[in-house]
C-alpha cells in the first residue's frame, strides 16, 4: 500500500478557484483528494497530516524556457544539467524544459543527444533550442558569427538528434526558411515560437498563420511597438493562438509592459519563464553562456563584450512573488501563467499543472509573504515543508 499524505488547513489553488481551508491528500505519487477540508473524508489512520495552516497550496511551477542554475548550464555534462534541475525545483520548478543557446550545429546536436537521455530518463520535459535560427540584428546574448538561416533540412536534424524529445525552437521566422520551418515543426508537433526576430507585423501574422504558437520572451529580442510599424509584439499579442512568455524580473520588462501584455493577451495565454543561466540560485561573478562571457551584478546578466542582457538569475518563485506583490496580479492568474498554461503548452495537462485527483503529486507550499517552504515533487518532498 502507497503511504499516504494529507496537507490541511492550507489556502489551496484549484482550477475552480481558491480555498481557504483547503486539503489536499497524496499517496504515493499521485493526488488523490484536493479540496475544502470540511468536505474531505477523514485521514487514512497510517496517514502523514501536515497542518499547512497560514500557507499557500499551488501546483509546481513548469519552465518552458530555461538554460541553467546552481553554477551549472545545460551547455556541460549530465551531471551539469542535473545541478542545474535540482537548483531550480529547490525553487518550486517541478517541470522544466532545458533550454541551449546557439553554438556549432554538429555541437548542438549532440547536446540534444544527451538531454534526450535526461528527458527520457524523466528528469527534464524535453529540448528547447533557441537559436542558431535567429536574427543577427535581435541577436540579444548569441554568438552572431554562429547565427545561420533557418534550413529545415538542419532545423529537422536538431529535431533528429533530439529523439523525439525536442519540445521548442525559437526562429526568426522572417530569415529565408522560417515559415517552411515552422510548418516542418507544426507537422513534427513541435512549438514553433517567434523570437530574437526583426519581422515586421505582416510577417509576424504569416508565420501565426504558418503554425508558430508562442511568442519567445515577448518584447525582449524583438522590435519595439510602433504606432505605424506595430511590428511582431501586437501580432503576438492579438492573436489567440499563441501564448506569450514573459520574464518577470523586474528587469527585462517595465512593469507596466507586463500589465499590457496581461491584458491583452489574457492570463490564458501567459506563461512565466526564468531565461535562467548559470547564476541563479548562486548570485554575482563571471559565467559562460554558450561561448560567450558574462557578467552578473546585483543580480542582472549582462555580456561582458556589448553589455546586453544574458538571460536571467531568476526562479520561477521570485517571478510568482513579483507577480502577486508588485504587480498586483490576481493568485490565480499567476499560477496560470506559472503551471495551468505551460503544463498545456506542453500537452501535459493530463499529469501535471493543477491540483486534481490522479495527477502527479507536483505541488509548491508558499508562506503568507510567497516564500517557498516546501517543494513535493511525484509525491517526494524535494524541499521538506518549513513550517513552525
């Protein structure tokens, strides 16, 4: 028989909403029960009760756009990656799709061939490549002398090398190839997402039209929204078809840029996203991202050649604390755009994202300040609970 175990008291987040005295039960690694704990039956008598009184309950957080953490990269070894994953499910990131950035392409591929075998094994939920197939005028924190054309014929052997486990591709889709590579991705049932671009809005329309589904870090890498020349952003964000990703560092996006895109795009179509490197969970010093140098003070990433900004430090937990403290969004639209909306980005729903009976015990328990004090993950505490 499974063990069991019963979290109660705490304000538990549910695709029907929030409540307040709320319960959620899990055995072995599935959940079992989730909802107001004067509805629930009693606890199994072997059952572990934990009083989550004064704390919040929310599904684990899902990254879809991440290139490391802990000092480590998903550039380097197995053991690299893994560092990385265990920094940030420490975090409450209990999915999370390992971003590269762009490199030699025979260099790439075997990266891909590696992070197969941790996708396989289950310790990541697949490949996102974000680049070489991007603009040299957009190129943010890329190598431009490694930048190529997006070719289907080497867009597919990326796919190739990836086993079945490439889940994104981020393509300037106005370069020669781009839509018939986003059309190769839609048909390999691939995320074909828009970014590091310089398309115009018509552009950016054909490609939506060609399949393309998500909008790489919105407003970052991209043009600016003009009055006359709206550019990729208003097609990205008018479009119900695709989901928009922000980085909520305080950094990348003016808060009110945020605001914009919430509105108009809908907490639906919102998916949180760290653009982690090497540093977060470290903090500031010298780092590697794909072969070029970068410098992080007082927490921001920034190439040591140029000066622009190299991913983030961020976890998804400060982007969940940012949301709801600063930017005054609602609990239950930040815990979309962190969980509901990538988990089905990622045709996952069906285990993951939510609180639900029979979906995987993945779960992140938040003080009353949104401080992570605990992680559970396939019902195994990653971060035992803090509690008092």
């Amino acid at each position: 028989m499974a063990p069991s175990l019963v979290l109660t008291g705490a304000r538990v987040v549910l695709p029907t909403g929030v409540v307040d005295d709320g319960r959620v039960s899990v055995a072995g690694t599935r959940i079992t029960a989730a909802g107001p704990a004067g509805a629930a039956p009693p606890a199994p008598a072997d059952a572990e009760v934990v009083d989550a009184s004064g704390h919040w309950l929310v599904p684990g957080f899902v990254d879809l756009h991440n290139h490391g953490g802990g000092g480590a990269s998903f550039a380097g070894s197995a053991e690299d990656a893994l560092t990385a994953v265990r920094t940030h499910r420490a975090h409450g990131t209990t999915t999370l799709v390992a971003s590269t950035v762009t490199d030699d392409l025979d260099l790439l591929a075997r990266r891909a061939g590696l992070l197969s075998e941790l996708a396989e094994q289950g310790d990541i939920a697949g490949i996102h490549f974000e680049g070489p197939f991007i603009s040299p005028c957009r190129k943010g924190a890329h190598s431009e002398a490694l930048l190529r054309d997006p070719d289907p014929a080497e867009v597919r052997k990326l796919l190739d090398a990836a086993r079945g486990q490439a889940r994104m591709v981020t393509l300037a889709t106005e370069l020669p190839g781009g839509l018939d590579s986003v059309r190769l991705l839609a048909e390999q049932g691939v995320i074909a997402a828009v970014g590091h671009t310089d398309a115009s809005y018509e552009q950016t329309v054909e490609a939506i039209d060609a399949g393309a589904t998500v909008a790489t870090h919105l407003f970052n890498a991209m043009p600016p929204l003009g009055h006359r020349a709206p550019g990729p952003i208003t097609a990205l964000l008018e479009d119900e078809r695709v989901t928009v990703e922000l980085i909520n560092d305080g950094t990348h996006l003016h808060p009110a840029a945020l605001q914009l895109a919430f509105h108009h795009a809908g907490a639906d179509r919102v998916a949180f996203i760290t653009d982690a490197m090497d540093a977060a969970g470290v903090g500031d010093g010298r780092y590697l991202l794909g072969p070029l140098e970068v410098e992080v003070a007082d927490g921001v990433a920034r190439l040591v050649e140029g000066g622009s900004i190299a991913g983030s430090t961020l976890t998804l937990d400060r982007a969940f604390r940012r949301a709801v403290t600063v930017d005054r969004l609602p609990v239950t639209d930040v815990v979309k755009a962190l969980s509901v909306n990538p988990a089905r980005l990622l045709g996952l729903s069906d285990r993951i994202g939510s609180l639900e009976p029979g979906k995987d015990a993945d779960l992140a328990l938040l003080d009353a300040a949104f401080t992570v004090k605990g992680v559970m993950r396939r019902g195994e505490w990653v971060l035992a609970p803090q509690l008092p």
